[in-house]
C-alpha cells in the first residue's frame, strides 16, 4: 500500500485515478484560494490533467457538506461555486426532460 498526499485529500487507500493527478506534485496552496485569488493557475494543471473527469466525478460526489473532501478547493479545474451550478443544473434535468 503507498501513501502519498495529495493537496486536497490525504488517504492511505488511493482510488486508483488518484496517484496519477498532477496535482500531487504542485504546491496545494495554488488548489485552495483566497478571497480575490486567481484560479489560473490551478486550472492550467487541472487542463492537463490526464485524470480531469475521474477528479470532477469525485468531487461532485463529495459536495454533500461543507465539511466534505471535494467542497473547498480547485477540482479538475473547477471552483466551488462552478460545481455547484453543475449540481443544480444535474438535479433540473430530469424536470426539464419531463416538461418536454
């Protein structure tokens, strides 16, 4: 079993996408911003990113609190704010398709 420390997350058990991010060898500070602080530069690792869609699938799997892996934090190149429209527009859908 490796261990190794992501920015976001640090596990014993890795799910298999995740010692191929290239987040793992960038400063985790460019990952989580302050206030007024560009997102850049995380989102030029996070474009490329060989694991960018496996990253995303995590993160919106984990927005449930505040206190979750996946809220805080630049994921595949997305912000919280960007991920939580991506959650509101994935719960519409089935209501749009069902007024069409």
């Amino acid at each position: 079993m490796s261990v190794i420390s992501l920015p976001n997350v640090d596990l014993l058990d890795l799910e298999p996408w995740e010692s191929d991010a290239l987040c793992a060898i960038e400063d985790p500070a460019i990952f989580y911003l302050d206030l007024g602080a560009s997102a850049g530069p995380a989102k030029a690792v996070c474009a490329l990113c060989p694991v960018r869609s496996e990253c995303l699938d995590f993160a919106l799997r984990n927005m449930d609190s505040v206190e979750s892996p996946g809220y805080w934090g630049i994921w595949a190149g997305t912000t919280e704010r960007e991920r939580r429209a991506m959650l509101r527009a994935l719960k519409r859908a089935p209501e749009l398709e069902a007024a069409a």
